[in-house]
C-alpha cells in the first residue's frame, strides 16, 4: 500500500488535526477506516521502522498503530503527539510509562475478537480431535478408492461432547470459548489468577487443568509471569491424547519443547495461531513440523473475520473522534 494523505474539512478550524496511520497494512485494503468527524489530514504508511516512525510521526497530533512500537525516543522526538490509538486490543508495544511522564494518551480496541476468535479455537478443537487431516488424506491417497467396504476406518476418534476443555486464562475471548465449549456438551475447567465463581465451568490449578484437560487452549498475556508458561514439564503433564491451541501469543509456550513432545507423540496434536517470532523464520521451529497431520499452524489470523476488522477499523474512528472531542473512549493509560 502506498502512502496514503487524505484532508477532509467539515469544521471551519483553521489547523487540521493531523492523523499518522504508521503500519495500515496490519488491516487489508478492503477494510476501510471511516474518516473521522473532525478536520483532519491524515497519512497512511503501510508499514514503519523505527527511524521511519520517528521521521513520520514528526507534527503528527494523533498516531494510530497496531505493531508499531511507541517509545520514549519517539516521543521525545515528536513533541506533537497526544494521542496513540492502539489498533489492537494489546498494547504491549506502547511504552506506557512514557506516555504518561508526556501526558500522551492511549486507547485500544478491546471487545472486537471474542467472537471471531472462539471460533477459531472450537475449530482448530474439532479438526483435531476427530482427526479430520488424517480422514482427508487417506481420500487424497486412494485408500477410500480401494476399501473393501463402504467406509474406512482410520485412527481411532472420540466426540467432542463430554470432552474436557481446559482454558488458561478467562476473559472475554476465553469467556466466549467457555460458552461455545459448554454448547458442545463438553467439561469446562480454567485457571486464571484471580478466584472467581461461574455458572458452569470449575476453577482448578494449572497442574491440575493440564492433567485432567482433553484440549487446552490458551487466553492469557504474555508478560514477565506467563513468558514458557507451558514448558517441557507442564507439557509432560498432559496426556498423551491431548491437545494444545494457541491463540494467545506465541511466547507463552516453549516452541522447541513442543516440537519434541509431538515428535515424542506425547500430545495428539496442536493448533498455533501465533509464534513466538512474527512473520517467522523459515528456520521456526514450529514450521519443521506443520506438515504433519496433527499440527495446525495458521498466519494469526483468528481474530481477522471480516466483522471483526470492520469493528476494529470502526473503532479506531471513534477513538479518534471522542479525543478530539474532549471525552476520550476504550483508554488505557
């Protein structure tokens, strides 16, 4: 995507608003961010380094960014900014503390991907545990062609229904898979920091939600606690048919022991939205096992349905608009 500058006038003030989209390509084109109400003048940068941001983002009043990292060098550099709008829900690459010693504030996205998201996860969970990868190749090999009855039987699978799912961390997006899972039929335990009551899954310890779960699925932060939450010994603990999704951030799990405890087959499979390095290297580990029938590896694209981005971009208007207005929305610093 090329630059980008769009001037809209609907207010006889003399100086616009100036608007530095800083990496626009963390949406697709054909998801438009509605102009905002206020005069303004707005630039689009598909993506930005950091010296390019700094160059960028020079007399700029509002930055919106999604990956781009907001620093305490940026920030002296480009006096001008007040407000960040974080395209995302997370906001780990804003340094926040920064921020604030510059009275620069920040609003985020947040609610936009709990639906889009727990489906994702209900999918990944079904296409594994009914072994649907393995059922499509043996087709795509002819051995259905060749079967001497009407259907063939291949790796042993169970229903879903009755099935434990296991949910490290429950906020919105784990809320949504809890309530999905429990539609299913399935057992809902989870494990989050704070003790908490719910209608109809079990708080349980961690040691315990990894050794009585058929499928777990992560839906915590990554920070300085949950960094290889999930290691070689935590992995050890699961049985052996289980299954792991991720679609949290990749960091949280240990890539190289994964790889070995599927290799080891002491899990029955895993589903990776997000790794640890994004885009990753052709050498990630991850990557030197996603051929097999009982991995899923997809471009972390769980929380990029088209109402989901349509939602965001709305947002992203809106927190503009209520800055400019006085009455700042979804902040968080």
């Amino acid at each position: 995507m090329a630059l980008e500058i769009e001037l809209l006038t609907k207010s006889p003030m003399k100086n616009p608003y100036r608007i530095v989209y800083l990496d626009r390509d963390g949406l697709p084109p054909h998801i438009k961010v509605p102009a905002p109400n206020s005069h303004h003048e707005w630039r689009n940068y598909p993506t930005s380094t950091q010296e390019q941001a700094i160059e960028r983002s020079q007399h700029a009043d509002i930055l919106v960014i999604n990956k781009a990292p907001i620093t305490a060098q940026l920030l002296d550099a480009c006096p001008s900014v007040k407000h960040v709008v974080v395209s995302a829900t997370g906001y780990n690459v804003v340094d926040i503390a920064a921020c604030q010693e510059r009275s620069v504030s920040v609003s985020n996205i947040p609610s936009y991907a709990a639906t889009t998201v727990s489906e994702h996860v209900i999918a990944c969970a079904m296409t594994l545990h009914r072994e649907l990868f393995r059922h499509v190749q043996s087709v795509n090999q002819g051995k259905w062609q060749t079967s001497p009855t009407f259907c063939l039987f291949g790796k042993p699978f169970k229903n879903l229904e009755g099935a434990t799912m296991g949910l490290i961390g429950l906020g919105e997006i784990g809320e949504a898979t809890a309530r999905k899972a429990h539609a299913l039929g399935m057992n809902v335990v989870f494990c989050k920091r704070q003790t908490t009551t719910h209608p109809f899954a079990k708080q349980v310890e961690l040691v315990e939600l990894l050794q009585c779960s058929d499928i777990v699925s992560l839906h915590c932060d990554l920070n300085s606690s949950t960094a290889n939450l999930i290691g070689e010994e935590e992995l050890a603990l699961m049985p052996e048919h289980a299954i792991l999704i991720n679609t949290a951030r990749g960091g949280i799990v240990d890539e190289v022991a994964l790889c070995n405890a599927i290799k080891k087959q002491r899990l029955a499979g895993i589903a990776f939205d997000v790794l640890s390095e994004e885009p990753p290297r052709d050498d990630s580990p991850l990557l030197s096992i996603s051929n097999l029938p009982n991995v899923l590896i997809t471009p972390h694209i769980a929380w990029a349905s088209e109402q989901a981005m349509q939602y965001l971009a709305n947002t992203v208007s809106r927190n503009i608009d209520a800055f400019i207005n006085g009455s700042p929305i979804n902040i968080v610093s």
